[in-house]
C-alpha cells in the first residue's frame, strides 16, 4: 500500500468513498493546492473545528487502520457541524476597538464610580469559557471564511496536522498560552475599585490579567510594546465590566493564530451563578471582519482545597527545555542549529516552523509504511 492509498484508510480499516472532483482535507495530496475549497464544508465533511482536533488517523508498520489512542473519533468521520448556528462575525459595527470602548464608555457617560462597599460579588472559582472562540458547532469553513488568504493557510495546515495527531503550539515548547488562553482560563476574578484582576492556573502554567478601572488609561505609544496578555483598562458601567486590550503580543489562541495589532473589547456581568461575557476580536490583518465569541464562567461548588489555584510552571509537568542537555563529557550543554531537536526560542511562530517540518516527515513516514 503506498502513501496516497494511505490517506484512504479510516481507522477501521475502511475506505474514504470521496471522489477527486470532491477532494476532502482527508484525501488531499496537498492541502495548499486546495485553497478554493477551504471554505467548502464538505472539504471537512462538516466537522467542527473540535471534531477535526478529536481524531487522528494512527496506522501500525502494515499500513492498517490499527485504532485510535487517546482520540474519540474515527479519522474522516462525518461531522456534526451546521453552517450560522452561531454567529462568528461581530454584532457591532465597530471598525475598531478603541471605536467600540469609546462608545460604551460615551453611553455609559464615563462609567460608574463604585467603592468596596458597592462592588459586585465575583468571589468564588469559576469554569467555562468562550462558546465560539474555536469555532463552535459550526463546520470548520465557517472559521476559514473569516480569515485572510496566509492566515488560511495557516489554520488549514493545522487543521490537517490535528486530524493526524500531529498537535504543534505554545505548550510544545513550554511556551505561554498566551492572550487567548488567558481569557478563556480565567477561574477568578477580584474585582476592587480602581482596578480588576483575572486569574487562571492550569497544570503547566499560570495567568494573570490586570484590568485599570482608574480612569487613568493606556501607557503613552512611546512606551507601549507586545505583551503576553496585553495591557487592559476598563470601567464599570453599574455592575457590567467593559475592558478593552491592546499591546497584545501575537500568538496563537482562538480561532487562529493572531498579530501584535489584536485589540479586544470584552464585557462581563453576573447572572445568579454564572459570570456571563462577551469579547470582540479586532485584528484586520487576519480577520476580513470583527470577530466574536460569547463567554460563560459558572460558579463552581466543589471548593476542596486540593483544587485551589497553584503556581506552575511548564517545567514542572514537561520537564527542562528539550535544547539543554548534558554532552558525552557530562557537561552542560545546548543544541545548536543544525541539530535534529534544535527548536529556535525567538522564533516568532514555531508551532509552524514544526508544522512544516511535521508535514515532510509524515509524508515519508506515509511512503515507508508503502514499502515491501
């Protein structure tokens, strides 16, 4: 069996029955040459972005289907994903972030002055997140149609790489989450008069967002820089957080990966016991419109102690960087380029630059499987 028939085995050991003219993401010979349908549904067979990360085609030294590890669905199974039945686009015809806080703070007539006595009650450890900010149940095209032609490319490409286990991003090279992350982490908020904190802490790293309720603004542009979570203010408009970030380091988080131009606005309200949000995402370089997600923290009951919030750090769950090693002289040592696990620190996107790499030895691993 060579490669290209490869591509046409499911898990189970049956056969893709998609034919050339309706080439899938799971049949193609080169996604790339592919562009005019990335935004087809059927070149995902309707998965959803979650369902295209919950599958992976794993085939043993035979070359046949020899199941799945760890993974809930068969590669090229049909998904469940239906076209608008959430909005990804923004409700708001903002064409800018600071355009959209100016407004709300304008018709909220500059925000409400609260003091300790007055806050809200946000105590408590939240759960949740964004209920759009992958794409939600809508098929993975939905989510391509939003971005610009490189940034297709890029999402297509991870795509690909998900279905076949293939999984490159900050966590592989104990990288920070990131702006997105950060958001959608987010187990608790202290909320105080003059400003707001939002914390996460997951098994591998930590995250904190400071939000300035006091009026005093952005750092002056001469002093402004890409950040990890950005830089926040916001005010209180009765008991309703409006926050808008700039600064934002470009990463990878959401729908796609993301430029130091991201700027966001969120909001954030209390309902009995669940945090309701909202967040739109402004970066015209990736994005032809505004995109949005809503978000949803609810309240958890469980408060033993074993599940308070610790301070990680990626080290501590993966181990120290796969660069430093100790040489045949037992001395400390760093791989160097060149060398096969040598991965660059101030590379700017090297989940893609593994993408790459990942995409030429999977084609060889495919063509050895072929051999007699």
């Amino acid at each position: 069996m060579n490669a290209k028939s490869l591509r046409m085995v499911f898990l189970t050991g049956q056969f893709l029955a998609t034919a050339i003219s309706a080439q899938t993401i799971f049949t193609t010979e080169n996604f790339r040459e592919d562009h005019e349908r990335w935004v087809d549904p059927d070149y995902y067979l309707n998965n959803t972005v979650d369902e295209l990360r919950g599958m992976a085609l794993d085939l043993d030294s035979s070359g046949v289907g020899s199941g799945q590890i760890g993974r809930a669905r068969s590669y090229g199974s049909e998904g469940t994903g239906r076209i608008g039945i959430l909005e990804l686009s923004s409700p708001y015809q903002f064409l800018s972030a600071l355009e959209h806080y100016s407004a709300w703070l304008e018709e909220a007539e500059g925000g409400t002055n609260h003091t300790y006595e007055t806050m809200p009650d946000w105590r408590g450890r939240w759960t949740g997140g964004g209920d759009r900010i992958l794409g939600g149940p809508n098929p993975a095209s939905s989510v391509a149609a939003l971005l610009r032609p490189q940034y297709q490319e890029y999402f297509v490409q991870d795509m690909k790489a998900y279905t076949q286990g293939r999984i490159w991003g900050a966590n592989a090279f104990c990288f920070p989450g990131g702006f997105v992350t950060a958001v959608t982490d987010t187990e608790e908020f202290i909320v105080t008069p003059d400003r707001v904190w939002m914390l996460g802490a997951g098994n591998n790293r930590n995250y904190i967002r400071w939000i300035y309720t006091d009026g005093s603004g952005h750092t002056q542009p001469d002093f402004r820089y890409p950040k990890w979570h950005g830089e926040s203010i916001g005010f209180w408009d009765d008991e309703t957080l409006v926050v808008y970030t700039n600064q934002i380091r470009g990463w990878k988080g959401g729908l796609t990966e993301f430029t130091d131009n991201l700027e966001t606005v969120e909001r954030y309200w209390r309902e009995g016991d669940a945090i309701e949000g909202e967040i739109v995402f402004y970066d015209s370089e990736v994005f032809f419109q505004p995109v949005y997600s809503g978000l949803r923290y609810e309240l958890d009951a469980e408060t033993r102690p074993e599940l308070r919030p610790l301070y990680n750090s990626c080290t501590d769950t993966n181990g120290p960087s796969a660069k430093v090693y100790m040489d045949e002289r037992g001395i400390l040592n760093e791989r160097l380029p060149g060398d096969t696990l040598y991965w660059d620190a101030t590379d700017p996107r090297p989940w893609g630059t593994f993408l790459n790499k990942s995409d030429g030895l999977y084609e060889l691993y495919l063509e050895s499987l072929g051999e007699e």
